[in-house]
C-alpha cells in the first residue's frame, strides 16, 4: 500500500510540476510579447507587417 501512495505522490508532484512550468511558459510568452508591443515601429520585422 506505501508503494500505491508513493505512485500517487510522485504523480502528483509530476503533475503540479508540469503545471508550473506551463503557467511559467505562459507568463514568459506574455512577456515578450508585451515587450514586442512596446517596441517602436522600425524594430518591427518584415514578416510581422503585410503592408510591406
């Protein structure tokens, strides 16, 4: 039954882990494109534009 409960644990921990780094991943996406949206005009790439 302890090695059931061990299972159950690591599971968990992997699960909370996973999580983590997603919600991190999120936040790291978010910032870059707040950071992207700052920029000014001349930094923008060409593809990033359609008028060009």
């Amino acid at each position: 039954m302890a090695d059931e409960s061990s299972q159950q644990s690591n599971r968990t921990n992997a699960a909370a882990e996973a999580l983590h780094v997603t919600a991190h991943r999120s936040n790291v996406i978010a910032d870059v494109r707040a950071e992207e949206q700052a920029l000014p005009p001349e930094f923008e790439l060409p593809h990033d534009n359609p008028e060009q």
